[in-house]
C-alpha cells in the first residue's frame, strides 16, 4: 500500500527491522567526516576548548551526539580530552539503535536528547535522515508523492495542506519553467523540510548554555534542487531511495529554514558556513607539510602529509567539503563567530 515519504522512511529507517536500528552501523555504508578523518574529530575537540572557555569553565561540559551512529565521534573525543577539562566532560551518545557492546561506560547512550545541556550538541548528519514528505507540482498546486515501499514507485496523491503548504510557500521557491533550463517533466519536486525546522529547534531547546551545532548536506533558498535530492546509499554506493529497511534513505537539508526555526527556538542568531571555512577557523587547513621536513624527519613527513590528505578530503567541496555547519549559540557569548569563541 502506497504511503507519504514521511511514514515510508519513519518505518524503514527507525521501524522494527529499519536501517538504523538493525543494521551494523552507518560507517557500513556511507562514509562521513566523522568516518573520514581524525582530523574532523580534532578541530570539534578545539572547538569544545574554545566554547569551555567561552562559558567560563562550567563544573560540568556536556557533549551530546545526536544521530551517534555507534558512538564513533564522542569515543574519539574522549580520547583527545585532557584534564582538568577530561574530569569535566560528560559525553551522551543520541540514537534508537541498541547500545553497542564494549562502549565504555563513561559515554551515555540515551533514545531522546537530555534536557539541560551545558557545552556542546552535535547533530552530524542527523538532520538529513529525519523523515519528510515529497511533494510534486501539480498544475497551480503541490501534491503529496505517495511512494510504495516494497518498490519505490510513486504515485501523486493528495494536495499539501496545512503547515507543510505554509512551509512551502515561506521556503520553497516555485520553479519557473519558463526560465529554467531542466525539461518540464523534472522540474517542481519539493522536500517538505517542517519536519527537520521542528526537530532542530526541539533539540536546540534542550540546550541551556552552550552551542548546537549541525553538521550536513544542505541547500538555502536560492538554490533550492528543483529535481529533489532523495536518495540511497547501500554498502558505499547510491542506490535508488526505495524504503524497504535495506538502504538508508536521505534528502538534503534546507539549512535556512532549519536554521531560522532554530533561532527562534534559542532567541539568537544562527550562523551558517561551510565545512572548508569551518575546519580552516579550527585549525585543520590541509596544508601540505614543508618538503624540508622530509629531509630532518622522513616519518613526521609522511604522517603530516597523511593528515593532510585526509583533509584535502574533508574540505573537497564535491564530497563531504559539500557540508555545511549550522551554528545555534545559546545563552552564551561568542561574538559573530561562533567557531572563534575563546
């Protein structure tokens, strides 16, 4: 039975059964910077010194993953932690899936975002697998796309109503057939991003001082897809989004919208850079290691060029330098450039 693309990846991704609850893990079948590099865990470790600092040293400094996958992210940073901020810190991993085994206990694993967070939250491409609708243009009109989910198939169902056509109206940009250069047939395909706005600003809320940062593929409203982003990844590779558990099943984020909901949540402005900027202002720059290195100390050459290749990677904008980091400041400081607080 055909069902909007909210039920149908609901039930795929977090279901009995779903991608995310039964499967081995994210890092089985799509690589992210968590993934990639020890460098992205690097520069969020700096970025949590620089916010520690920003709040005053608090007697306590959460860092909550949100979307932990098997708690990659927060292990690496408890590893990079030293004292007196390591005494300090207490890392909560956020995720449906079962606790794994062997976690160290000092990292907790919760289904919901803790309220009263003080320090950093992380939602590191987590906005972009919370389930949303699709909608089609319809002469003057959106539709609801209705999809089957043993096949993917799709079907157009009833028009948007409600606050998904509000959404679409304040955000998604109706396509000008006239003027665009994609075949009519293509063209007016819209993710409903309501759904992302309310889980952003619902996690931000949870946050009490500190800095909600999002980490994902996204787009703003001049350059909205007009053909959608919908799609899979099965065992490193993009498959076809059908929403039968085997796959993950993704569309990018409207980072403006999200953003603004946001804000509105926290009460401050939000701030929005790329992934390149966000690594160069903590550090991470890819530079390649001065070649007279190679001569005093062949091994720390090749460990710097190493890691600067896997920053090159990080920051390559037709991969994951494609990201972009939303940045919440709450009920803290930081000036205009959250990623510089000190």
């Amino acid at each position: 039975m055909p069902l909007r693309w909210r039920d149908a990846m609901s039930r795929a991704l977090y279901g009995p059964g779903g991608f995310f609850v039964s499967a081995p893990g994210p890092a089985d079948h799509f690589r992210t910077s968590v993934h990639a590099a020890p460098a992205f865990a690097s520069a969020l470790s700096r970025l949590v010194r620089r916010l520690d600092s920003a709040l005053g040293f608090p007697a306590r400094f959460d860092v909550v993953d949100v979307g932990a996958g098997r708690g990659e992210l927060l292990l690496a940073l408890a590893g990079l932690a030293h004292d007196p901020l390591a005494h300090r810190l207490r890392l909560t991993a956020v995720e449906l899936a079962p606790r794994p085994a062997g976690l160290p206990a000092e990292i907790g694993w919760a289904d919901a975002v803790p309220a009263g967070v003080t320090g950093l939250l992380l939602a590191t491409e987590w906005l972009d697998n919370v389930p949303l609708d699709v909608a089609v243009r319809d002469g003057d009109g959106w539709r609801y796309l209705l999809v089957d989910p043993a096949t993917g198939e799709e079907t157009v169902g009833d028009p948007v109503d409600g606050a998904d056509a509000d959404w679409l109206a304040a955000w998604w940009p109706t396509p000008d057939v006239a003027t665009t250069s994609r075949p009519a047939a293509t063209t007016g395909r819209a993710e409903i991003g309501r759904t992302r706005d309310d889980a952003w600003a619902g996690a931000v809320r949870h946050v009490d001082r500190g800095l909600a940062l999002a980490v994902d593929y996204g787009h703003i409203a001049h350059d909205r897809p007009g053909d959608g982003t919908l799609t899979g990844y099965r065992r490193g590779r993009q498959v076809p989004p059908v929403p039968d558990g085997s796959c993950d099943v993704t569309a990018h984020v409207a980072l403006d919208s999200a953003g603004t909901a946001g804000a509105a949540a926290a009460g401050t402005a939000y701030t929005l850079v790329g992934q390149r900027e966000a690594l160069r202002a903590l550090g991470a720059d890819g530079g390649r290691p001065a070649l007279s290195l190679a001569a005093t100390d062949p091994a720390g050459y090749v460990r710097a060029l190493a890691a600067a290749s896997a920053v090159t990677e990080l920051t390559d904008p037709a991969g994951l330098g494609g990201h972009r980091w939303l940045l919440q400041p709450v009920g803290v400081d930081v000036g205009v450039d959250p990623l510089m607080a000190r």
